[in-house]
C-alpha cells in the first residue's frame, strides 16, 4: 500500500513535469545547421553554436564539451553563421517600440569589437566594444519575442522536487515530500520590461511511525499506535506590470498543518509589489496585500475557527551562483488586523545542485509559525520545522 502510494505522487509529479516542459531525451534530431566558431586568447579552438550573451558572459553550445560560459576577455575571435542583435548597456531595450529598429545580422568579433553584418547590401553598422553589450540575441527568438505573445499554456518554467524515507525495523517509519513550481512570465526575456507574471507552488510532506502492538512483560496486551504528520501548502499569483518594477497582484493561499491542529488555513487577496533587484543572476521581489483569511481548525483540538482581515508583507529572492548552483529564500509576515493574536509567519530556504542534464540534488527548510494554535494535549508548539531534501526535474520552456 505505501509504495502503491508513493509511486503513484512520484509518477504525477513526473506526469506535471512533463506536462509543461521537455523531458530530457538521447535520441535528440541532429543539428545539421552551420558551425560557429570560437578562438580563445590561448589560441585553441571550439565548433559548434554560439547561443547568446548575457552582461559580458558567452554562452556556446560545443560540439565536444557541451554549453559552456565563456567571458569576452578569454575570447581571441568569435565568427557566426546565424544572425543576432546586439543590445547595449547605454541604450536599453524594453518595448517594441525602441527595440525593432535594431540591426540584425551575423556578427565577428575580433579586438573586443563586435561587428554586424546585416544582409542589406551597402548597409554600415557601427562595431559594438564587446564591454558595452548587455544582451546578444538569436534573430529568431528576437522576432518572436517582439511579435508573438505565448498562449497561457506555453512559457512555463519551474521545477517538480521528490524525496521519501523509508524504515521498516522496530518502528515502521515512512515520510515522503514533494514540491513543483511554476512560473509564467510574459515576456519571457530580461531585455523586454515584464508585462505579466503568474505563478504556481504546491508542497506537501506526510510521514507516518508505527509502533507494532505487543504483550508487556505483564501480560498484558498494547495496542499498536501510529504517530502521524501531514503537511502542505498551495499557492497561485497573478501579477500585472504598469512600470519595469511596480505591479499589481491578486493572490491566493492554503495551508494545512495537521501538528498544529489547523485543517485549512484560505486566504484571498490584492495588493502591490515591487522587483527591487531584476538581473540575471539574482532577483528580489517584495509584496504587500490586504485579505481575507479564514482558519478551520480539527473539531478534537478545541481551536477555534476564525474570520480573518489582514495582509502579507513578503520577500522573495533567487541567486544564481556558479556551476549551475541556485538558492532561493521566501519570507512572509501575516498579520490579523480583527483578531491582533492570530498572526502567523513563514519562510522557505532551498539550495540546488546540478546532478546531470536537467536533474538536480536540493535541500531545504520549511519553517512555518502559528501564534494562536488551539489548545491540546501535549501543548501543540507554535513553530513547526521541516528539513527536506530530494531529486529536482528542472522544467524549461519550450516558448
């Protein structure tokens, strides 16, 4: 029964993973396109295709060694067969409006200078020093980012986590958790202003220990007893942008702590939000909103059930370290305005680490603090703390 259990929330985290991204797969078609060429200081040479880049960071996909990072200063000469757009720190792109004029072309880069060759004949572009170039994007995805808008299916990336734990001695112990999340934002690229963003978390861990029934020394005869946690949060936001950083949102929340009595926990919501710190490698969200908030509590804890009008005040962060290595941190304050007591507080920590391809290890902490837990026996804590670790898909957008 348990491992009919554990298949089966294994197989759907997999099935949603597959769902809004591309598994990854050996028997890829092979790309016959032309080859790109890239020369390092050292004088060595790669093949294959140059990708994009990001604030002074190449991205080229070798035929030999696979993508790899590459700064402009180990770079001697870089040649391409498909066409790009060069976008510098010093005139910004954000609309369509200053961005389609752009040249494009294929480019060379020689002496720190980037050169586009556009296809009009007689047309002379100015060489680009490669220290003032932000962004460098394929034609096609430049075209499309510009022009097209993905329907609400398509331009999901996230990721789906999965870890369990099983004992079978004295005690018979099983936990397992899982997580995936998803994030949606239109458009999908740092160097166009962000329009409209959703986003979808779900998380649950549940364990059981299980102490056999027995015939005490005595004679007489103990039951078998189980101690239980079950554990899980959902979320959905949806944000709008009316400048590059401030943006409207409406959001809604559910949780359930069986440890601290509470059966579910509703919040609806609206606020505003601000991206204090938007670059590629690290981002930071803060967000407050006024809602209502409804409390069930189970009907043998004595707690009682409450109608709830407060706000959350929230932080959200993510950096992108080296080596692929990601961490990210979510904060939240929960204040009751009708009932000062009822206030709650959470936070998220999780650390990932590339194992192959789109796989990944992660570890983390879910800390969650109920002020006004109804009473019981033992006394129900306030603070309720996890620590979880598992195997991350990450999920790519096909968009």
């Amino acid at each position: 029964m348990l491992l009919r259990k554990l298949l089966f929330f294994c197989s759907m985290l997999m099935f949603v993973a597959h769902s809004f991204g591309e598994m990854p797969s050996g028997s890829r078609k092979k790309d016959n396109s032309p080859r790109d060429v890239i020369v390092f200081s050292n004088g060595d040479q790669l093949t294959g295709k140059f990708l994009r880049e990001v604030n002074r960071t190449v991205v080229f996909q070798s035929d030999i060694v696979g993508e790899i990072n590459i700064k402009w200063d180990k770079i001697s000469e870089l040649r391409t067969s498909g066409k790009f757009v060069v976008l510098r720190h010093d005139v910004g792109v954000h609309t369509i409006r200053n961005a389609s004029h752009l040249p494009q072309g294929t480019i060379t880069v020689t002496d720190a200078q980037i050169q586009v060759h556009p296809d009009e004949a007689g047309v002379s572009v100015p060489a680009v020093q490669v220290s003032k170039a932000q962004y460098i994007v394929d034609q096609p995805t430049f075209d499309k980012q510009l022009r097209e808008n993905p329907n609400f299916f398509t331009g999901w990336n996230g990721s789906a986590t999965a870890g369990a734990t099983i004992v079978k001695a004295t005690q018979d112990q099983y936990t397992f958790t899982g997580a995936i999340s998803l994030s949606r934002v239109v458009p999908t690229v740092l160097w166009l202003d962000t329009r409209n963003r959703t986003t979808l978390n779900y998380s649950q861990s549940y364990g059981r220990i299980t102490e056999p029934a027995y015939v005490a020394s005595d004679g007489s005869f103990v039951p078998a007893t189980y101690t239980k946690s079950s554990i899980y949060h959902a979320d959905a936001e949806r944000d709008e942008y009316f400048t590059p950083r401030v943006y409207a949102l409406v959001q809604t929340a559910f949780d359930h702590n069986y440890s601290q009595g509470l059966s579910l926990q509703q919040i609806y919501g609206s606020g505003f939000g601000w991206t204090a710190i938007k670059r590629p490698s690290q981002v930071l969200d803060v967000k407050a909103t006024l809602q209502y908030e409804k409390q069930e509590f189970y009907a043998g804890s004595n707690g009682t059930n409450q109608n709830l009008i407060g706000s959350t005040f929230a932080g959200s962060y993510t950096l992108k370290m080296p080596k692929r290595v990601v961490f990210s941190q979510q904060i939240s304050y929960l204040p009751a305005y009708n009932y000062t007591r009822a206030y709650s507080a959470n936070e998220s920590n999780s650390l990932v680490f590339p194992l192959y391809k789109d796989f990944s290890f992660s570890i983390g902490t879910n800390d969650s603090y109920l002020n006004d837990p109804p009473p019981a026996e033992p006394p129900t804590r306030r603070n309720s703390l996890q620590f979880t670790s598992g195997v991350t898909y990450t999920i790519r957008s096909k968009y």
